[in-house]
C-alpha cells in the first residue's frame, strides 16, 4: 500500500507491483467494493459484474445516467463467451466473435451481441445485448485471475470529465469516492477501446479506436459498418450522445488551422500537434510569453496516449478559453481522436 494513502482520506491507492496489494484489490471487490485499476486504454473502475448493489455503486459513484450501459471484462476468450448468448443466433455471430477475439484480445476492442440470461439488468440499461472485453494489464488480469465473477469497468471519471490514463487522472475525479485505486502507471494506447456490434448480417463500428475499420476488415475477410451518426432518441451505444472529455475550462473550441484568427495572440490555451503549431507561429509570428502551449505530437499513437493528460493538464488554467487545433479529417488513424475532440468541445451532444 502507498504513502499516498495518508493524502486521500477513504480512498486507498495500492500498487500494482506488489503481489500484497493486487490481492487486497481482489478482496475489496469480492466484498462489493469499487477500485479502479489500470488497462491498456485508459483506467476502468472495477465492481462485480454479477452483484447489483456493486453496480449500482458505480454509477453513484461516477455520477453515471442509469441508461447507459457498462463493458464486462474477463481474463480470456472462454470467459467472454460465457458471457453472451449465441444459442438460436445465426451462427455467423459467434464465427465472428471467434475470428476477432483470436486476432484482438487481449487489447482494445470490445465486442456486443445477446446477453447471456445471467447479467443483471443495471449492468446493460436494460438492453437485451452485452458489451464485453479482454483487457492487456497484467496488474488487471492477475486481480481477474484471483476472481469468480466478470469486472463490469467504465473509465474511471466523474461522468463528462475526460477519461483517466493514470492513477492521478483517477483521483483527480473520484477521490473519496471509491474505495481504492491499483496505480499502474501511465496506459499505453491513452483512448477507449474501439466498440463494434456483431449482427447476423454484419459487424458495425459504434465508438471508433485505435483497432480500425481495415483492421477488422483483414480479419473478418468482410466489409465492417463504420460509426453512423447516433440519434439521441434511440442511440447504438447510449453513453456515445453525451457530453464527453470534458476538462473543467472556461470553453472548448475545435478548429481547424485555417479558422485560427485572433485567437493566436491572445490569452487563449493552444492545444495542437507540434507540426500544426510550428506551421502556424511560422505564418503568424511567436505567440505572447505569457500564452500556454499544449503541443502533441505529430503521430497519432502517440497523440493518443497524451491525449488526456494534455486535457487535463489544461485545468491548471480552468478560466481560460481551450482552443484545440483539429488534425486532419481524412486520416484513417486520426478518426478516433476526432471523435474524442469532437466530444470535448462538446459538439452536438447533451450534457448527462
Ligand atoms: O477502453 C475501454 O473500453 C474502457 C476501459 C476501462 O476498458 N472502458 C470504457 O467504458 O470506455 P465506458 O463505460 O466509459 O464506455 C462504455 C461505452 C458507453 O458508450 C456505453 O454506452 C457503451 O459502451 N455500451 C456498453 N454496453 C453497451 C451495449 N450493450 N450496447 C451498446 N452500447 C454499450
Ligand atoms: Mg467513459
């Protein structure tokens, strides 16, 4: 256990390297309790997916609408299987699901279809489907080794903040909150998992990451639906309409590099990729001394993993205006980032 757990009054920050604390997070969750723990895409907050009460913990905790549902996580392929109910299904479904749980799993992608009878209801907002994931974390996957019932795990922040990709992200948000935190160091991919829907007729794409259309297509050897724009009435994945990765600023503004205008020389939070900022201090001139500059980098990996520190860290100035420099539409590899910057600036979306 840390020292840090002197600062953090009722939430206790383990490690994930010590054998100790790893089954002391096993423990708490076994007796209902919530602990977030760290994954390759951003850190999830952890409650026994068969127990309501500890679901219900969740959504209080987070401040989470009741209607939008949580991923299910599990150590292996058989135990996502489980999970779901692929019996009078055409079979397609559950070819599917084998071909890219084999090529994906374990990592950032996760699968829906038909909930297996035994998933609470509060799990899924009532849903008849099953959102379910085999995360990378080897800290995560040894606590789930120590376990008899599947993790339900949202990224673990306050409903509308961004998502956290450290243990300090996490308790930023949630301290006081839940019970404890295993800090695993730094996430490596930095945004949420891509999540598809498995049909009969075919795979869609609901909220894009870092595992792409042509990634899924490669192993499906089949067109793949990509995101459609979601209908607040009646949404694919409910938790996609609200507002999203939100850092706590005066405003949030995305523009591309062209609408760049007055902006330049004021006191506004500059947050783009190095290659945009340099092209645009070259054409304007250096911006104040006194100005902030969040500079990403160039590749959009990378971009990714920094993505939400660099929003959070623009909460050290929380009465400034964030003016976020889009990069480029038309790139495969950016349409995730899009997506998260998109929602952040909190465009056509409803606060939860
Ligand atoms: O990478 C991730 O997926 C992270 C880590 C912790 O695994 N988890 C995560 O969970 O991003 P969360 O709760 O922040 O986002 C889950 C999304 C929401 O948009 C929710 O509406 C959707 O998944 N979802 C969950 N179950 C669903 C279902 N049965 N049908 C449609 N959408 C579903
Ligand atoms: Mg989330």
């Amino acid at each position: 256990m840390s020292s840090l757990n002197r600062d953090h009054k009722k939430t206790t920050v383990l490690l994930a390297s010590s054998a100790n604390d790893l089954a002391e997070a096993a423990h708490i969750l076994r007796h209902g309790g919530i602990v977030a723990l760290p994954t390759e895409t951003v850190y999830g907050l952890a409650a026994n997916g068969l127990s309501s009460q500890a679901i219900a913990r969740i959504f209080a905790a987070k401040n989470r609408p009741l209607n939008n549902p949580l991923i299910f996580h599990v150590k292996d392929q058989h135990r996502a299987k489980n999970l779901f109910d692929f019996s009078g299904l055409n079979p397609q479904v559950a070819i599917r699901f084998e071909l890219l749980a084999a090529s994906f799993w374990p990592g950032p992608l996760t699968m829906i279809a038909k909930k297996a009878p035994h998933i609470p209801k509060i799990a899924t907002g009532n849903l008849a489907s099953v959102a379910v994931r085999v995360p990378e974390s080897e800290a995560t996957r040894t606590i789930m080794g120590m376990l008899d019932f599947p993790l339900v795990m949202p990224s673990a922040n306050l409903s509308t903040r961004p998502s956290p990709t450290c243990a300090e992200h996490v308790i930023k948000t949630l301290c006081g909150r839940i019970d404890a935190v295993v800090d695993g160091g730094t996430c490596d991919v930095g945004i949420e998992s891509t999540i598809i829907k498995i049909d009969a007729e075919e795979v869609q794409i609901l909220r894009p990451g870092m595992i792409d259309n042509q990634e899924l297509e490669a192993c499906l050897k089949e067109k793949v639906r990509p995101v459609t724009a979601q209908h607040h009435e009646r949404p694919l994945a409910p938790g996609q309409s609200y507002l999203h990765y939100s850092p706590s600023v005066f405003s949030v503004e995305l523009r591309h590099p062209s609408q760049i205008t007055d902006e330049w020389h004021g006191e506004h939070i500059i947050f783009a990729r190095t290659s945009d900022f340099l092209a645009l201090e070259k054409e304007r001139g250096e911006r104040a001394k006194s100005a902030i500059n969040i500079l990403l980098s160039d590749d959009a990996k990378q971009y990714a993993a920094e993505l939400y520190d660099a929003l959070y860290a623009c909460e050290r100035s929380p009465e400034k205006t964030l003016v976020i420099i889009s990069p480029p539409p038309d790139g495969e590899e950016w349409r995730a980032i899009l997506d998260r910057l998109t929602r952040s600036a909190g465009v056509g979306q409803s606060p939860s």
